[in-house]
C-alpha cells in the first residue's frame, strides 16, 4: 500500500511540475515583452528605465537598473589570495536536497 502512495505522490507531482513549466514560460514571454518595452522607455539621469502597466486586477512595474559586476579572478591574481587564504574564510557546507521529477 505504501509503495502505492509513493507512486501516486510522484505522478501527481510530474503532473503538477508539468503544469508549473507551463504557466511559467507564458510568464516568462509576458516578463520579456514587458522588459522589451521598458527598454524602449525614456532613461533617467542614473541611466534606469521605467515601465507601469495597469491592468483591471494587477499592477506591474518594470525597471531597468544599471549593474557591475568585480572579477574575482583578477582581484585575487592582483593581491596574491590564494585557494588557501580563500578556504580560511569559507563558511562550511550545508546539505541541499533536490526532487527531480521527469516523464517516463
């Protein structure tokens, strides 16, 4: 009977995974539409774009905002850090559990 549960439990949740990717990429082509006419918006004197669209029930707000980013690589190479003086500062690892469901 267990193994009964189990099996039902794992195709309810294929099913629902399934269900998931599919509404999220209908979410991910209206965020990209969004995106796309935000950036066709006026930019601020911090060089950021912004978009507000109002529908009957929801609000969205696209922005732009500019971002940089530190080489760490190049950082290291330039004061000499090395794979030792990194491990000293590294916080420990932590057990992460993934479910990964896929078709039969």
């Amino acid at each position: 009977m267990l193994m009964q549960t189990k099996t039902a439990s794992v195709d309810l949740l294929g099913t629902l995974q399934a269900q998931i990717a599919e509404l999220e990429a209908q979410a991910e082509a209206i965020k990209n539409a969004l995106k796309d006419e935000c950036s066709l918006q006026e930019v601020d004197a911090k060089g950021n774009q912004r978009l507000d669209v109002e529908g009957s029930i929801f609000k969205a707000v696209c922005t732009s905002t500019q971002r940089s980013t530190v080489d760490t690589k190049s950082l290291y190479e330039a004061f000499g850090i090395t794979e030792e003086d990194l491990a000293k500062h590294k916080k420990p690892a932590v057990a992460v559990y993934t479910v990964k469901v896929t078709s039969r």
